[in-house]
C-alpha cells in the first residue's frame, strides 16, 4: 500500500513537470514564431509621464488594443516615467527615429525642437477652445505636422491629449498680467514658454516634478503651470491656492513609431496598429476632456468604453479640496493676447506665417496675425 501511493506521488510529479514543459514550449513557440514572422518580441513605447495620469491611461488602453488587434503578433510595453530617457524627454522624437526607441506617446511640446511646427500649438492665447484645436489637427496644420514627422523618420499614427495648461500658485489670484508679476512659476522646458513668462513679468523657472514639489512646499516657487487632468493627478491643492483656467496654450500627443520599422510591417500589421492608435485616442481624449466639454466626452467614456472616470468634474475638485479657481472672460484673455504679442510674433516667424495664417483659417479667424 505504502508502494503503490508512492507510485502515484511520482506520477503526480510527473505529470505536474509535463504540464509546465507543454507551457514553456508553447510560450517559446510562440515566440520563434514571432521571430520567425520578423517581429520582436516585444516593442519599447516611450511615455513621458506615469501610468496613473490621463496620458498614461492612454498608452496602456493602446498597448492593449494593439496586442488585440494583430492577435498577438505585436507586443507593445509603455516605459512610463521617460525611463528609456533617463529623464530626458526631449530626446524622444531623436531616439525614436534612430530605432533606439520602437515608438513614443509624446507632447507636441516635446517633439517642437525636432519639428518646429509644433509650436503652433504653444503660441500664446492662439487656440482656447477644443473645436479650434480639433480643427487645426484635422485639416492642413495636422497635415504639415505629419508630413515633417515622416521626413524626419517618424511615422505619425494619431492625435493624443495633454489638455489646454492652465496656471496656479500660492500667492495671488492672477486675472490680470500685472498679477503675474515676481511670481516664480515652474514652467516647461522649452524656450517658448521662458519667453511667455519672462514677457508677462514672471520668473519662469525649469526644473523636474520632483524638485517642483520641494520648491513649492519650501515656498522658493510661487507656482506651476499644468492641464487639468495633470493638476488632479499631482493633487495641485496640496501646494498651490489659486487657479487660473485661461487655456493660454494646447498641449496635444501624438502616437508615432519608428517610419523604417514602419514601413516593413506587413498591411494588416499597420492596419491593426492604426487601429488601436485611433481607438485609444479617442478613450485618452476623452480622459483629458471629461468635465471640461460638458457631457460630451463623459457619455463617450460611458457609451464607447464601458468606462466610468473617476473625477468628473476636475474644477470642482480642486475647489472642493480648497482652491479658488477663476475663469478669464474675453476681455481678460484679450489683456493677456496683447501683453504677450512680441512672443506671439516672435514665434510665429519661426514656426512661419503661412502655417500660422493656415491655422487661423482652419479655426475661423480673422485677419492677420500681426493685426
């Protein structure tokens, strides 16, 4: 009796070890399959921020949906944090062209050194609505963007979302540009919104999250200026009492990948890449947007993703947690449009005045820039 359940116990084991073996081959398998169909076995995507925020959301909805939609074959993991930067994001575009990096979910605001057109989106209190930017990325503007990615050896897939930036601080309401004035402000580093700063009177200061954070809490910066889904996320209100929502500047993403790498995928590869691209930004928009639009792209959360957010209403969270948040009439915005028209002509010329003109056509309005 004793033998024969030391038999069995033998053969449990044995079947046990087969089972684990029959996995091990299927998963190797697969993956010589995988590499045998000349794809990777898993392709490295850039993000610039963490996965808790909308923009993160996003990467993760579009690595799913990818794996989803070329079943299996391509196999897509987001390095949150710049972690494949080393923190230096504004080398994405350049390690993503050169196949160092596979592909990038990455601010225009990034990517501007690389493709200077992108600072249409940054010139100051240009577009302030979401009709205005949808119209800009849909039509030529979008068009030329794409066009001087792909020269430069990026491959554009869709349009993504930081949010239009919005300004707080800890000492004063700012409703008019004389408010500005001494406040330090931790901002972007990136030479355009130095000038915006610097124009409107403030300190502009450039430094990491971390080292914000400190400042804020030492009382060494004044303030920051960030998008609303980014302003939830850090939990703003620890720091900073007062917010201006003044949509001074857009702050789109933009999903690409290495164009040689590209360009050697098979159709129904980049059919289901596209796809997935699309889909997931539509989801990451309507991250970024939920509150700020009315119902519109909380019904689309809902209706189309099945997807309930957690914040619906990112101002009145922040004024529950303590903030006094103010809105700029058109007047005001107007006060701010006219301070800051030496930056605004001193960057449309780099970015070009007829891609500017073009996108002002494109958003309905009137006249010359200059005027």
């Amino acid at each position: 009796m004793w033998r024969l359940m030391k038999i069995k116990k033998k053969v449990r084991i044995l079947a046990s070890f087969m089972a684990v073996m029959v996995i091990i081959v299927m998963i190797s398998a697969g993956g010589c399959e995988n590499q045998e169909a000349g794809f990777k076995k898993e392709y490295r995507l850039q993000v610039t921020v963490g996965s808790t925020t909308y923009w993160g959301m996003g990467a993760a909805k579009f690595s799913e949906l990818v794996k989803e939609k070329t079943g299996g074959k391509i196999i897509v993991k987001p390095y949150y944090g710049s972690q494949l930067l080393k923190g230096a994001q504004l080398n994405s575009s350049q390690m993503v062209a050169t196949g160092a990096i596979d592909c990038a979910f990455e601010s225009t605001i990034n990517t501007a050194p690389v493709i200077p057109e992108m600072n249409i989106f940054s010139l100051p209190f240009f577009i302030n609505t979401f009709e205005k930017l949808d119209a800009l990325e849909n039509n030529e503007t979008g068009k030329r963007i794409f066009t001087a990615m792909r020269q430069k050896g990026l491959e554009p897939l869709a349009w993504g979302e930081n949010g239009f930036r919005q300004l707080t601080n800890n000492r004063r309401p700012v409703l008019v540009p004389d408010d500005l004035k001494g406040l330090r402000i931790r901002v972007v580093g990136s030479p355009i919104f130095i000038d915006i700063f610097r124009q409107l009177g403030a300190d502009p200061i450039s430094m990491n999250w971390g080292d914000a954070v400190t400042a804020f809490q030492q009382g060494t910066v004044d303030g920051q200026e960030n998008p609303a889904g980014i302003l939830t996320a850090v939990q703003i209100h620890q720091y900073n009492r007062y917010g201006t929502f003044w949509n001074y500047l857009a702050d789109p993403l933009i999903l690409y990948w290495n164009k040689k790498e590209w360009d050697r995928f098979p159709q129904d590869i980049r059919n289901g890449i596209k796809e997935a691209a699309l889909e997931a930004s539509i989801f990451e928009k309507a991250l970024c947007r939920a509150g700020l639009d009315g119902e519109t792209s909380l019904r689309i959360l809902k209706d189309d993703f099945n997807y309930d957010i957690l914040i619906k209403d990112p101002v009145g969270f922040l004024e529950e947690n303590g903030m006094e948040i103010r809105f700029l009439d058109e007047q005001m915005r107007a006060n701010f449009q006219k301070a800051v028209k030496p930056v605004f002509d001193k960057w449309a010329e780099k970015i070009g005045r007829e891609l500017v003109e073009t996108a002002k056509k494109e958003m309905g309005l009137k006249g010359r820039t200059e005027d």
